[in-house]
C-alpha cells in the first residue's frame, strides 16, 4: 500500500492509496488503523484498551485520471471545506505540502475553491451510496 495523499481532520480522515490488485483493502486500512492505534497509545503513554475508529470505511476505485485528479485535490482542499483553516497550506495534516515542494500545487491553490471541484461532495456521496 502507498500513498498518493492524505488528510486528517478531527473527526475523519480521507486517503488516496494504491493497493496491489491481490491485496484485500479491509486487511490494509486494518493494519494501518491498528498500527496507528498503537503509536497514538505509546506516545500519549495510555495503557488501556481504546476505541479510536468507527466500524466500516467507504472506498472508491478510481476510474480514470480526472477521477484520480478530482479525489487528489479534494482530499487537499478537505480542510478548508470544513472550516478547520481558510487555506490549505495552513493545515499540517495533509499531503499537500509536499505536492507544494514538488510544484504539482502553485502557492495560492485553494485560496478560493477550485472551479473542478464545485459541487463535488464525495463524503455526501458515500452516504447516498450506502442509503440505496
């Protein structure tokens, strides 16, 4: 599993991963989550049993390269559209910083929301989808 970004917010997270077409995706965000589980424990020095996640995830498999690019970017713009900052370089927790370095993100992108992603809510989605 490697990662092609990444967002933690206070209440969720969003990942774009690419998996081996072998591997079981559940077993992997099984493994990260109680990897993650584990350090979180060590490092605040908690010895007991916590629950730190929700039952389930919704995924998606990325179709083509605008679908790949639109996920990219909302991932990136992610907590701007929850009001955790009003730019995305002013947020630690994301991958976007490193797509800055890497000059794949002018200084300035999501000032104001990106014309690709207007109307895209993939969170809303996920929920329609498990509605039906």
């Amino acid at each position: 599993m490697s990662d092609a970004s990444h967002a933690f917010l206070p209440d969720h997270f969003h990942l774009l991963i690419f998996i081996p077409s072998t591997s079981d995706i559940s077993k992997a965000l099984h493994s990260m989550q109680r990897n993650f589980t584990l350090n979180y424990k060590e490092t605040h020095g908690i010895t007991r049993k916590i629950k730190l996640w929700q039952r389930g995830f919704w995924d998606h498999v990325i179709r083509d390269e605008r679908d790949f690019a639109n996920h990219f970017h909302y991932i990136h713009y992610n907590p701007v559209k929850h009001g955790c900052v009003l730019k995305p370089e002013d947020y630690p927790h994301t991958s976007f910083h490193e797509y800055v370095k890497r000059e794949w993100y002018k200084v300035g992108w999501g000032h104001v929301e990106p014309e690709t992603l207007e109307g895209l809510d993939f969170e809303q989605m996920s929920l329609e989808t498990l509605r039906e």
